[in-house]
C-alpha cells in the first residue's frame, strides 16, 4: 500500500480510537442524573450566574445601556427648553415646580452602579442576598459606573442640573455611598444629595420601600 492511502486510513483509525475513549456517549445518561444538551454531565442551572455573565460580559448589555442613557439626555434637553415641565405626578408634586432649580432623581443601584461584582460572590459562594453582605460590599465603595450613567450625570451636571440619588440603601450608608460616586466620577457635592432608606420625611410616611415621599422631598 502506498504511503499516499495509508496517511488518511492511520487518520480514520485514530479518530475511532478518540472517539472510543469519551467518557459518555452522545444520547447517554450519566449515573447522576444530570445531562446537558450534548448528553454530558454539566453544573446546575443558575439564572443569577446567567444574568451576572450576561451583564458582565455581553455587548448588548453595554449598548442597551448606553442607548437608553443617551435617550434620557435627549428628554432632559428638551425639558430645560421646556419652561413648566415636570417628570414627577401630580400627586407627588406638593411644590410648584416653576422658579425651582432645575433637578434630576435617579435611583443608584443598577442603574448608577453596577453591583455585578456583589452579585458574583454570592453566586461563588452558593449564597442569596442578605444586608450584612451586601453592608460590606456598600462599604468598600468600590462599585463601577452603569454604561452610559456616568456620561449622562456629567452632562447634566454641565447643563445646571443638580443630581439627587435616591436609593433603598439605609441612610445610614450615605457615606460610604457618596464616596463611591465621587470615586467612580459622578457629580455629588455633598450627602444631601443622596436620600436613602430611612430618610427623615417629616409628615410623609411610607411604607416598606417605596420611594414616593423621597421624590416629594
């Protein structure tokens, strides 16, 4: 046989030879009970790991984020040239928006910053969400800009508008709060500007975490 026919037959018979050695074959179950969509043995479904690498990693996250931002600028522009426009409801206007400074509300967590880096850990340690953990991730200030966020506020802020951050994080944590927005670049001057859970509200009172009385204010 020449050496030109022997070359591809040699080929076919390690190829058989690699395909005997697999641990489980296609369609096969595996002892455990779990197979994945090549019949092998895989991890648990996670949806919270899905939604962390999908945040994380994806384009489409970056560019949906950045899109909606850039939107949320083009609405703010046209309501400085608007005179008497107002994004709150009737029933959460107690003052007369005219002769106001001009201001913006935002919530902060996902989307001002981004917890992912919070959410990885619990998903690495088989953990759900509880306030000591999350307390201590508050602490370190370390969360990065939502895409788009950071652009929008500095904007804004170049515009005139002053920036109040409302969020369910206690009032408590305003400082290292505000430091990790100073940090990651977003206009703040002081912690007056950041109203979070427990807020003193005078007369209005809200139930569990709704934010309608820190709009109000």
């Amino acid at each position: 046989m020449s050496p030109t026919r022997l070359l591809p037959m040699t080929l076919l018979l390690v190829s058989l030879a690699a395909c005997d050695t697999l641990p489980q074959r296609a369609g096969s179950s595996p002892t455990d009970g779990t197979v994945t969509g090549t019949g092998q043995a895989g991890p648990a479904a996670n949806d919270n790991l899905n939604a962390i690498a999908w945040m994380q990693t994806s384009v489409e996250f970056r560019l949906i984020a950045g899109q909606t931002w850039r939107g949320a600028l083009v609405q703010l522009d046209k309501a400085i040239k608007t005179p008497g426009w107002d994004a709150l409801t009737k029933e959460d206007r107690l003052t007369p928006a005219a002769g106001l400074p001009k201001a913006v509300i935002v919530d902060i967590d996902e989307t001002m910053l981004d917890n992912t880096p919070y959410g990885a850990r619990l998903v690495r340690d088989g953990r759900s969400h509880d306030e000591a953990a999350f307390s201590q991730w508050v602490n370190e200030a370390s969360a990065k800009p939502v895409p788009g966020a950071l652009e929008f506020a500095k904007a804004a802020n170049a515009r005139g508008v002053t920036i109040f951050y409302i969020s369910n994080r206690m009032a408590d944590q305003a400082g290292p709060t505000v430091d990790n927005l100073r940090k990651a670049g977003f206009p703040i001057k002081d912690a007056s500007q950041y109203l979070g859970k427990n807020t003193p509200l005078g007369g209005c009172q809200n139930s569990g975490s709704d934010k309608g009385c820190r709009r109000q204010l």
